[in-house]
C-alpha cells in the first residue's frame, strides 16, 4: 500500500522523509519506481510550498528553489548562463516537470543539469538550514536522506560558462557524456577553472587534474593540451546502452576540447 501526503510548507515535508518514504518533485524519474513496482518505499512526500519554484537574485548569486523545473529555468532572464543545461534535459514534456532538485539525486546516464551546477560550485541549501557544496552531497547522495530546498550559483561573467551535452539521439536521448566548464580569467589567464563530467561515472565529477593543467593558460590549442590529455583523470566510466566505458574515456578529450574552443566544433 503506498500513501501520498502533501504538506504545506518545505519544513513539514522533510520532516516526512525518511527510510521508507520519498519525496516527490516532477515525479519524472518517482514514478517510473512506482510503476514499476519499487517496494524501497511506501510512503510519498509533497509539498505545495511555493518558496520551492521561486528563482531570486541575491548579492552575486541566483537562489534557484529545488522545485523550479526546467522549462522554467530555460525561460528565465536571469538563468540565461543555465538555459542550455535545461534545454538538455528529456524533451518539452519532461523539462515541464522535470525539477532542478530531482536532477541532483538522478542515476546514471541522467544528471546533465547537475553537472552544470557542480562546475559552477554551486551551494545546496537543505530544508533544515545546512548548507553544502554541490561537490559533497553528489558524493554522498546515496546516505543523505533529506530535503533540498534550493540551490544558489554565483553568476558568471559572458562566457565564462560552458555546456555542452554529447548523445546519440538527438535532441532527446540521454548523455553519452556532459560537460561543464567554469572558465574565470585574470589578466587574460584562467584562474580557478572547474571542469564537470556527468554520465562518466555514478555521478558527475570534476576533474581536479585538468582544472589544475589549465589555469593559468590561455584557451588555445598549445595552452590546452595538457588538460586533454589529463581530461578524464580520476574518472571511471560506465559501460551502459549508450556507450561502453572505454569509449567514453576514448571520446572525452575530443569533447572537451570542443568545449574549450567552440570555433572548432563541426
Ligand atoms: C523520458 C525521460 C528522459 C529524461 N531525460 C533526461 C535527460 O536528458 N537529462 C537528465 O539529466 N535527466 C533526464 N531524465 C531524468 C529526470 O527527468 C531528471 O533528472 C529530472 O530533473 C528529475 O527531477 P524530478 O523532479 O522529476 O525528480 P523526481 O522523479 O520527483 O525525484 C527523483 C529522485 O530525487 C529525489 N528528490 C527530488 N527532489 C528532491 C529534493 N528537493 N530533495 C531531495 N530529494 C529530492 C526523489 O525523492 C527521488 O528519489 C529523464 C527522464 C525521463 C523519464
């Protein structure tokens, strides 16, 4: 037997969760587990708090609430660095519910806009108050059982940021491999580059060894070399349908590369 309960406010709600219980957003990924019969949970949490789907400016960041789903991402003026992560995400009928908060806890292949928010050092802020680098619950996201009640991201300066998403099927199917770069400059040298894998591994990762090779170097072909071929450093890709990991580790330089100097993408 499976219930369903909606609370009014975040705080509620996380309270809800638990062992047995889920908490549901866009339900894109929940309830493919309930159709499918997952006896992990019995329990669905809600909530119809609207502090959940509210984007805000604050100082140099964006506070983006959890439930703020794709489409509304792609639409919004001050997102406009995020819009092509969102637009990666499933087709039109998916980013309509498809929330930033469920992207973060999506298995592998999925997890496209999370891996542009783990190059951007975003902050994920739970419901209890804590808050925590993007980095570490990515990495323990299998343990947390909590409630993330928004994500904020500092906003890059033009062209700072990079997204690229590498599938199949286009425009829908899902990520060979995404990738994310934050690319500040100082005196016309890059200083405190990220670079973010997703689908190249259980979740998106950076890649500690290629951000160190690139700062301090300019975006050319000799400048990025070394990164290249540090691209996929640390990393352990999967064998899945789309893709074995051995072609994905093959592959990720060329990609990279694009990413770093988008003039030479065919
Ligand atoms: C046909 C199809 C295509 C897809 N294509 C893509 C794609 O191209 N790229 C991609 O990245 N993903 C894709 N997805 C996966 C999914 O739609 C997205 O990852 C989406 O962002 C998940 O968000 P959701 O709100 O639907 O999550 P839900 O299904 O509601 O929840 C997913 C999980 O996250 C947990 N969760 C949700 N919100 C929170 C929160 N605020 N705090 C804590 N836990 C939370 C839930 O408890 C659940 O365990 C696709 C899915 C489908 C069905």
């Amino acid at each position: 037997m499976l219930s369903v309960e909606t609370f009014e406010t975040i705080e509620e709600a996380a309270g809800a969760v638990g062992e047995r219980s889920r908490f549901m957003a866009g339900g894109t990924l929940l309830m493919v587990a309930v159709n499918y019969g997952n006896q992990g949970f019995d329990r669905i949490v809600r909530t119809s708090d609207r502090r959940l789907g509210e984007i805000s400016n604050a100082g140099d960041r964006v506070h983006i609430g959890a439930g703020v789903t794709m489409a509304k991402v792609a639409a919004s003026r001050d997102l406009a660095f995020l819009a092509p992560a969102a637009r990666s995400v499933g087709g039109p009928a998916i980013r309509n519910r498809a929330t930033v908060g469920g992207n973060l806890f999506a298995p592998h292949p999925y997890g496209d806009f999370a891996t542009a928010l783990l190059a951007l050092d975003a902050t994920v802020h739970w419901a209890d108050g804590r808050e925590e680098p993007i980095e570490t619950v990515l990495q323990n996201r299998g343990q947390s059982i909590g409630l993330a009640a928004a994500v904020s991201v500092p906003r890059p300066q033009a062209d700072e940021f990079r997204f690229l998403k590498v599938a199949r099927v286009k425009p829908k199917g899902a990520s060979v491999m995404a990738l994310a770069a934050w690319l500040p400059k100082s005196a016309g040298r890059l200083e405190n580059t990220r670079i973010a894998f997703g689908a190249m591994g259980a979740t998106a990762a950076r890649v500690k060894a290629c951000e160190a090779a690139l700062n301090g170097t300019n975006l050319d072909e000799r400048g990025i070399e070394p990164a290249l071929q540090a691209a996929t450093e640390g990393l352990s890709p999967q064998d899945d349908a789309l893709a074995s990991g051995w072609y994905r580790r093959e592959v990720a330089p060329i990609h990279l590369k694009r990413l770093l100097i988008p003039e030479r993408r065919l």
